[in-house]
C-alpha cells in the first residue's frame, strides 16, 4: 500500500463567504479562522472533523483558467483529491512508463504535487503530496458532530475495468468482501482501502433504471460522494430535519444522504 490516507480535497465554490456560512450551519463547525489570497484565488480550509476542504473562491477573472473551465462544466464541487503517498516517485514512475500526462504544481515552500490527467484515472484529479508535505495551512480539528471520512463515492461504467486501473496505476487491491449489489439503486459497489478506515467506493450501475446510469450519463465518470463518519446516522437526520434540510434517508441501509444542492455541489452520505 502506497497511500496513507485522504490528506485533504481541493474544492472548488463561487463565494467562499456563503459556503462557509452553509457549513457552519449544517454540521455545527467552527467558522475557519485562517483563510488567505493567492496567487488569484482567496482560499480557506473547511474542517468537517479530521477532514479538510481546501476551499477556493476565483478572483482571477481567468476564463481559461483551470476554475473557469471546472465551473462551465461541473459547477461548485470537489475537484481533487490529496492523498498522502509514501512511495511518489514510484507512483509517478509508473504513470511516465505508461505515457500518462502528469501535471505539477509547485506551492510556496517547495513543495512539488503531482496530478495524472483525469482523462486517465475515470475522471479523477488524484493529487499525490509526501508524507511531511501538506497544505497550505491545517488547523487543528474543529468541533461538530461528524468525525471524518469513511470514503470516497467514484462512479464508473465497468467495476472490473477500474478495479484493473487502479492496481495497475496505485496498487490498490479490493476488500475482501468482493463486489456487493445494492438493490435499492440498482448498482454494484466495491471498496478499495486507501487508509485504516477510509475506502474508494466504486459504483457501477446494474442498468439503464440506476440512478448512478443517469449520473453517469449527466456527468461521465469520476467522484459521486464523500462519505463522512458519524456516530449515529439517525441523530445526523434528525440534527439536519431540525434545521429544515431536505434529507434522504433510508437508501443503503444505516446511512443518510444531503444532496449537492444543499451542499454547494457535493453530496455527503453520512453513516
């Protein structure tokens, strides 16, 4: 196993004000204390438990920037995700042998990430970092009723096919307990353990009445949901009723569901 867990998403939101104001609310945070400008972007990092969003606000007025172009054609959402690597060079090696284009970015400090092109990875941004590498600013947890992450929702047309990938390109290998069916949406789910406690979720659709087809058919492949742990999904419905939210509940047994329009552009199943 290269990885050692999520380090932090990198999200992407048309006013950081009201979206820190959105999550404050929801899930009884802290409001962020540090929050910074950069070279076009005001930043700030979103703590939901141990779990970080790397929030984004463009000021560049850029239109044919990487922000730009990620709102024309997905909107508010995450556009990647930093996992702490423990053999980079090795990952990045592998990508080069298989002629993968890798994009680099360079942070204050000398830190150097890497991303292979989401063209490559199911329409996935998948940023490595070292292990004494991390973001531009990680305070401490705050408070608030969810814990961290328990996984990561990737939407994909052939289970098998990713399966393939991602143990070509990272090594990752499927739990054990193989492909189950989840009948309610008509889909199949695999995990692959990426950290202690923290999975990558595949989800192939059974057929064209899945409501993961029709995902997949509005968006192409790539990421679905962030799962968040909690410590009682229940108390997490009602917390979240009481507060006037629409929330889904009783879809994969134990867990509820806050979709993306509540959410500034992710969907969060808590469980």
């Amino acid at each position: 196993m290269t990885f050692q867990g999520v380090h932090h998403f990198v999200y992407a939101v048309k006013d950081i004000k009201a979206t820190v104001d959105d999550y404050v609310r929801i899930f009884d945070i802290d409001r962020p204390i540090i929050s910074e400008d950069r070279r076009g972007f005001h930043i700030t990092n979103i703590k939901l438990g141990t779990l970080s969003f790397i929030t984004c606000e463009d000021r560049s007025e850029n239109p044919n920037g990487w922000f730009s172009r990620f709102m024309k054609r997905k909107g508010e959402g995450i556009w990647s995700i930093a996992t702490m690597a423990t053999e980079r060079d090795s990952i990045v090696a592998r990508l080069v042998a298989r002629d993968i284009q890798i994009i680099t970015e360079k942070y204050p400090g000398g830190n150097i990430f890497f991303f292979p092109h989401p063209k490559s990875t199911r329409g996935v941004y998948w940023e490595f970092i070292g292990e004494r590498e991390g973001p531009p600013f990680n305070p401490s947890a705050t408070k608030g009723w969810v814990k961290g992450l328990s996984h990561v929702g990737h939407a994909v047309f052939s289970i098998e096919a990713a399966v393939a990938m991602y143990s070509d390109l990272f090594g990752l290998r499927p739990c054990l307990r193989g492909i189950i069916p989840m009948n309610d949406i008509r889909a199949r789910s695999l995990l692959l353990p990426i950290a202690e406690n923290e999975n990558l979720e595949l989800l192939e659709p059974m057929d064209n009445q899945s409501p993961i087809a029709k995902w997949l058919e509005e968006n192409g492949e790539g990421f679905h949901h962030v799962g968040l742990q909690v410590d009682n999904a229940l108390a997490a419905l009602n917390r979240l009723k009481d507060k006037g939210m629409k929330v889904n509940s009783g879809v994969l047994g134990g867990s509820c569901w806050i979709e993306p329009g509540d959410a500034h552009g992710v969907r969060y199943e808590l469980g």
